[in-house]
C-alpha cells in the first residue's frame, strides 16, 4: 500500500531492545519518511512507463517532491501515481482418490490401497484481469528551535485500488471409469468480479530535546486508521450437468478435455442449456485504528578511559480498535414467473448474460476460453428481476454474519535498560512490562438442521495479560 518513492530509509533492528515494542518476534523495522535538509530547495520528479504483453497493456508511474528549509522551519512534500494494468493464465487441478467403476464391474475384489487411484476432481481454465492503482502522499513539517530541540508534524495517506475480473471455465469431474474417462461431469463457467479499496492515513506529532548533561527527551502521539472496503463483489455461476468426457494426456503436462460422442459435444457447445447455479453480491468494510503516545529518556554516562554508556527508561501507551463487518446476499435459484407479483421475465441462460469476453490462446497452448459471463450483463439483469431470484436464506446469513467481528487491544508498557560499553565489548540489560487489555466479540452464525431456524449467537473474550520481559545482550 505504502510507494517506495515516499520512503526516505527503513530501518531495520534484528534483535529488540527493551525500549521497543514486544509484539515483534523476528525483529522490526522502521519506515522513514523523507523531510527537509537545507535551505536548497531539492525538487525531484519522474516519469515511467511499462508494457505488459501478455495482456497487452500499458503501465504508468509518476512521482514528485519538494523539500525545502526556510530558516528553523522545514518543509517537505512528496506525491507518487501508480497504475498497472496486468493479467494472468492460469490452469489449475484438484484430486482425489478412490475406485474406478471399471475395476468394480470387472469384478476386481481389492481392497485397501489396491482399490484407490489419484483421480482427477476438477479441471479449471482461468482468466485474470487485474488492475492496482496506487496513490501517495505524505507532508513532513519541523521547527528547529535550534541544535538541541526540534518539533515535528508528520502526516501520510495511502490509497491502494485493487480490481480483479477472473473468467474461469471449470470441469467438475465425477464417476471415474477409468483413470482417464468420467460420466456425468458438470461444466461450471462463472466469473468473479471485485474492487478491493485499502487505505492508510498517518499523523504523528512529536519532539526531540537535549535537555540536561547531553540527554536526550523524546516524545510522540499519533493516529492512524487503516480501512479495506470491497463494495461491489460478484460471483455468478452457469452450469451444464451430465456430460461424459474423456482427458487426452498424450501431452501428461497439457491435459485437454474431449467429449466422448458427438451429443456431448453439442450439449457442451449449448450455451442456451447453461443453467443459472448461484449468485452471490457482497460488500465487506474493515477498519482498523490506533492511538498512539510514547515518551523516552536517554542519561548517558563516562567512567573514564574506554568505557561509557546510558540509562534509558519511558513509556507507551497504544489503543487499537478493529472491525470488520460484511453484508451478503446468495441467490440459487431463478423464477421466469412470480405468481406473488404477477410478472414474467425473460428466460435466464448462459446467452442472457453472455459477454464478448474471447482467449484463444490460453497459456500459450492454444486452450480455448470463450462465450462467458459478463459481470456487467449479470448485475443490470439482477437490478431489473430481483424479485425473479430465490433466496438462499442459509448462505446468505452464514456470509453476512460469520466473519464480522469487533476487537479492542489496549497496550500499556514502561521500561528500563543499561547500555554499558567497555572497549569493543558492549554489554546491555534491562527489563519491560507491559499489559494488555483485550475485548473480542464476534458471531456465529449456522443453520440448526432439526428445526431449519436460522440462528446465531455472540462470543465475546475479554482478558488481561501481563508480561515481564527481561533481556540481557553482549
């Protein structure tokens, strides 16, 4: 989410120290923004441009900043535009494993593993077409009263745009004969259609002195929310049942599915006979913010020849609060006539909502991808028929429910350590308590098979943990 071009360093810690925050495992890094350096003013922009073949599509890249310090005030600003346009081929296989019919007919008795083979259970061509658009922005302000005290005022916003069209044609494989002939597949051709939206926005507010005998004060408070939206998913699903088809390896590593007799062939070729399966709307919401305030005293020290050091101690306090809330709708069915509202609608098929979507050439082995549904077509026909649409009560209400979820993680910490330098030698201890305050309530949601009622019930955790956290280093 966060552009390179925004990005003065990252510092990067192996090992924590005890003034640092415990909930890393493997160490932490600090992103730093870039800020003014001297009275020149620093003006740096750039131009890219890109061409992705498979897709056949253009890429963008822009980026500006100015930085600049006008006496004890310091100013920089930066921005950065990001678009790709790109794609992907994909081919993709599920197995299981059991019997073949063959071997049951021919009266084959084994058992155990002698009466199991891998055996193909879904066949899927798919077709990715993605775009991720990515904006930047960020102001770093400061005031140098002069070399020993500075206040600064940070702020960046990110926006990402992710949006995604998967075509996928998919063979659902069933009633083995052999290892290579099945009866009775379903062919599934759906697509998925989806804008996911993240945002960041950053403020920090803060201050660094030297106060008494080269010590160092330093302090922060800042606010951040984080949000992921996906306002407008879709999944839509055709499908044509009870064709026998056949899987040509004559190349093991391009499987290709044929249709054992010329019926199926024209079963599989009849887009009128693709049934509508299952429609799914949804919108989901995410957010994510954090409270901020820390404050660090640094006292050094000198006890002659080579050695020295400092006594370090502060505090922080964090409050983060979370959730997540998504609204679905799932639809199984389809009613040309409603007696309730008296009406008719036209007939709902693979040709209703067909789109011109074409690939010929998918993955360059001349695997074919055609006649599938068009994500627009299938949403304006929702918006005219909606009352056409059977609902799917228990899906609907397990999607809507079983992922929303509020959360609430207050930190608060204070430590101490030593740092103590001998030569070469550095030898550094100290200690860190903090305690965390946790509430969580989320639902769940199912359907009770003895009676059909929709139900769902809250859990909510609410706990406290403390931790001690000593640590020696050399």
């Amino acid at each position: 989410v966060i552009a390179a071009d925004q990005i003065e360093f990252i510092e990067v810690t192996k090992v924590l120290t005890p003034d640092m925050d415990a909930d890393g495992i493997a160490g932490n890094v600090n992103i730093i923004t870039k800020s003014a350096q001297d009275s020149i003013p620093r003006i740096n922009a750039s131009m890219a441009g890109g061409y992705n073949k498979l897709m056949g599509t253009l890429n963008q890249q822009l980026q500006f900043s100015y930085g600049q310090r006008l006496g004890k005030f310091g100013i920089h600003f930066s921005g950065s535009y990001y678009n790709n346009n790109q794609g992907s081929h994909n081919m993709e296989y599920d197995y299981s494993r059991g019997p073949t019919l063959s071997q049951a007919q021919s009266g084959d008795t084994a058992i155990g593993a002698e009466n199991f083979h891998i055996l193909y259970e879904d066949i899927e061509l798919r077709h990715y077409t993605l775009n991720r658009n990515r904006i930047g922005l960020s102001a770093n302000l400061d005031y140098r009263f002069n070399s020993r005290n500075t206040l600064y005022f940070r702020t960046m916003f990110n926006q990402f745009r992710d949006t995604e069209t998967r075509q996928r044609l998919r063979h659902a494989l069933s009633d083995a004969n052999t290892l290579l002939d099945y009866r009775e597949t379903n062919l599934h051709r759906d697509v998925r259609s989806r804008l996911e939206l993240q945002k960041i926005a950053t403020f920090n507010l803060g201050g660094e002195h030297q106060v008494f005998l080269g010590s160092t004060l330093d302090y922060e408070v800042s606010y951040s929310m984080a949000t992921e939206d996906i306002p407008n998913y879709l999944f839509a699903d055709f499908d044509q049942r009870g064709i026998d088809v056949h899987i040509n390896k004559e190349d093991p590593v391009w499987p290709r599915v044929e249709y054992i007799d010329a019926q199926d062939s024209l079963d599989a070729a009849n887009l009128a006979s693709y049934d509508f399966d299952e429609l799914t709307l949804r919108s989901s919401q995410v957010r994510d913010i954090n409270k901020t305030a820390r404050i660090n005293l640094s006292i050094p020290y000198i006890l002659g020849g080579n050695q020295g050091g400092y006594l370090k101690f502060g505090g922080k306090v964090r409050f983060k609060d979370k959730e997540r809330n998504n609204q679905a709708q799932v639809y199984n069915n389809f009613y040309e006539n409603v007696a309730l509202y008296s009406q008719t609608a036209p007939p709902l098929n693979l040709t209703t909502v067909m789109g011109d979507f074409e690939q010929l050439d998918l993955l360059g082995q001349g695997y074919e991808l055609t006649n599938m549904v068009d994500p627009d077509k299938m949403r304006d026909f929702f918006e005219e028929h909606p009352q056409h649409f059977k609902y799917d009560e228990q899906d609907t209400w397990e999607d809507t429910y079983q992922e929303d979820y509020t959360a609430r993680e207050d930190v608060y910490a204070a430590y101490v350590m030593v740092r103590h330098d001998i030569g070469r030698l550095m030898l550094m201890g100290g200690i860190r308590y903090e305690q965390t305050d946790l509430v969580y309530t989320a639902q769940d949601a199912w359907t009770d098979y003895n009676d059909g009622i929709l139900k769902k019930s809250q859990k909510t955790d609410k706990r406290t943990k403390i931790f001690w956290l000593p640590q020696f280093q050399m």
